[in-house]
C-alpha cells in the first residue's frame, strides 16, 4: 500500500503540473497578444463564412493517462526499491 500511495501522489503532483502548465501558457500568450487591425480591416477576405468546431477530449483519456501514470509510477518506485534494497543488502553504497 506504501507504494500505491506514493505513485499515486506522483501522478497527482505529474497531472497537477500538466494542467497548471497548460494553464500558464494559455495566460501568457492571452497577455501577450496584441491583434493588428489594420490589416484585418484592409483585407476582407479574410473573414470566415462558416462554423468551425474545435476539438475536445474525452475525460476518459484523462483518467486513462492518470492510471497509466500511477501504473508506471509504481513500476518505477518497485524497482527503485528492489535495487535499492538488494545494493544495501550486498554492501554497496
């Protein structure tokens, strides 16, 4: 249970900083953007003249990669602690 806990903090603490990354990017270039009107207004043609539709995942994907990533989380933290246990156990440090 140690090591599911703990991959399971990972993970959070991986997601977290996706989400809060995306987030801080999306802020910045929200900022930073300065539209140039002129030239939209000297060219016309420019306007769209149909519906476009964005795209948007499902919240399935989401809590599949976070189970992916508990699973490999602990994968990683099992064999952390199965090499670290036999180096100590031989002697090596």
């Amino acid at each position: 249970m140690r090591i599911f806990s703990k991959a399971l903090l990972g993970a959070t603490a991986i997601h977290g900083l996706y989400f809060m990354s995306t987030m801080a990017i999306g802020y910045i270039k929200t900022v930073n953007y300065e539209p140039d009107l002129e030239a939209a207004w000297a060219i016309v043609d420019n306007l769209p003249r149909e519906v476009t539709f964005g795209y948007a995942s499902s919240p399935f994907l989401y809590a599949g990669s976070f189970l992916a990533t508990v699973s490999a989380c602990g994968f990683i933290l099992s064999m952390y602690e199965k090499f670290s246990y036999n180096s100590s156990k031989a002697g090596v440090s």
